[in-house]
C-alpha cells in the first residue's frame, strides 16, 4: 500500500480517537442491531454474513435479527459471505477488500475524485477480489478546510451585499476568485452568477462535511443515479462506516472557523 507521511498538522494538534471506525448495518431504512465500534489497535475490520464472530474485529451481520426483515433483504443477505475487509492504512487512510463472491457497492468521495466525477455523483460497484482505497484522509482534511473557510468568506460576502457594502465583491473574490462571470469587471460588483456562486458556498453546513467522512456500501445490490434505486435505503442490506479520524479532524476545523456560530446566525 502506499503512504505519505503524516502532516505534523494532523498529527500533532489532537491525539487519534480509541476507535478508528464505527459500522452500523441497516436493512433498507431501518438499523438493525448495535453500531459495531473497531478499537484503533485492529487496522482491520472484517464485515461478513455469517453468524459466529470469532474475532473482536469481525462483524458478522448473520447474527442479526428483525422483525421487519422483507423477503429482499433476507435473500440479499443469503449473497453476503466474506463480505468485506476493510485496512486501516497510515493515520487514517482506507483501503477495501471485496472477499465475497457478489459485487459492492460504494459511495466514497475518494473514489468520485479518481473517476473524475462530481462528489457523491457516483456510486462505485466493486468486484469480487478487488482491492482498493477507497478513503484518503490528508484529501479529505484539506477538502473540509477549504470548504469551511469558502462557506465562512462566502457568508461574510452575502451579509455584505445585503448591506449594499462596497467591500462586497472584494469579499466575494475570496469565495469566486477574479471570474468575470462573478464579477463585474466594469463596475466591480457581483454578478447575478457571482451571487448564486456566493450562496452556494454558504449553503454548505455541517451535515455536508460530515458525509465526507463517511463511507457508504451496499451489498449485492447498487442504488445511485446509475441504478433504479436513487438511495441506499432503497437497498435490502447496507452498511454505513463512520471514520473517526477525519471525523475529529472535522470538529476541529468547525472549532477553528468557528462555523457553529455561523450556523446559529441562519
């Protein structure tokens, strides 16, 4: 696996949680069980269908009853097997292991960036023996910071031109940079373009950054724009694995651009 070495950024402000990922399994929109925490001296979680967990970092979802089991999930669940691996690489990169004999299917940003698709535009199928990163932390920490500070610029620019201030679009330049679709290169003001730009950035919350660190996958079957099933709670069996790292990381970065005062101003 390749790595870089840690950023003294995030490697020395905050001390990496106990756990490094929780899972929590759902059939369709319903959560079935408890949320399966994997303490930080595993790097390796195993999600599988069976029904015997020998090991502390194994999550079999055979085990699990529901009295709202449809006849969908139940078969889907017949198709699980091995399941996945998932490796913790470096401070906080993933890696995925298809070891079932049925595709998966995920939603990661990461592998958006890589296929060159808009962010959560995709939901990717995986093979059966594929082996692939699916999490970058170093990219997604410096994804969450630029966005945090855009929406934190892109605020101060729309209270700005509610006001009629001149100091709007030089406000705005952080947010649009000098596109002259965004400003007006006559007057100096925002364009109606540069506005909806400004808005959009602002429009991005909390819930947003959080799904940044969150990976998403369905077993057997794919849901997404490519497929009839436009969300993964129309899936019969999926997982959801929260990154504890990244997810610290985000906490911090919300501290330091102080975007839950922002947010309490909306």
């Amino acid at each position: 696996m390749e790595q870089r070495p840690p950023s003294p950024i995030l490697r020395g402000q905050l001390i990496s949680p106990e756990h490094w990922c929780s899972v929590q399994y759902f059939e369709l929109d319903h959560k079935v069980g408890e949320t399966f925490k994997v303490i930080a001296q595993y790097r390796e979680v195993k999600i599988d269908g069976y029904v015997n967990p020998s090991e502390p970092n194994r999550f079999c979802l055979g085990q699990l009853s529901n009295v709202h089991r449809t006849e969908a999930s139940e078969k889907a669940r017949l198709h699980v097997g091995k399941g996945v691996k998932l490796t913790l690489s470096g401070e906080g990169d993933v890696w995925l292991e298809c070891q079932s004999q049925h595709p998966v299917f995920v939603q990661s940003q990461y592998l958006d960036k890589e296929a060159k698709r808009e962010p959560g535009d995709a939901v990717h199928k995986i093979f059966p023996g594929t082996h692939l990163k699916v999490f970058d932390l170093h990219d997604c920490y410096d994804t969450i910071k630029s966005k945090a500070q855009k929406a934190q610029s892109a605020a101060r620019a729309q209270a700005l031109a509610v006001s009629g201030s001149p100091e709007a679009a030089h406000a705005a330049l952080q947010v649009v940079g000098e596109s002259p679709k965004a400003i007006n290169p006559e007057s100096g003001t925002l364009t109606r373009d540069g506005m909806a730009q400004i808005n959009a950035a602002a429009n991005i919350g909390v819930d947003d950054l959080r799904r940044m660190c969150i990976l998403r996958l369905s077993f057997v079957k794919g849901w997404g724009p490519d497929y009839h099933r436009v969300n993964i709670k129309y899936t019969p069996c999926w997982i959801e694995i929260q990154l504890h790292r990244a997810l610290q990381l985000l906490d911090h970065v919300l501290q330091w651009t102080q975007m839950y005062e922002a947010g309490q101003d909306h």
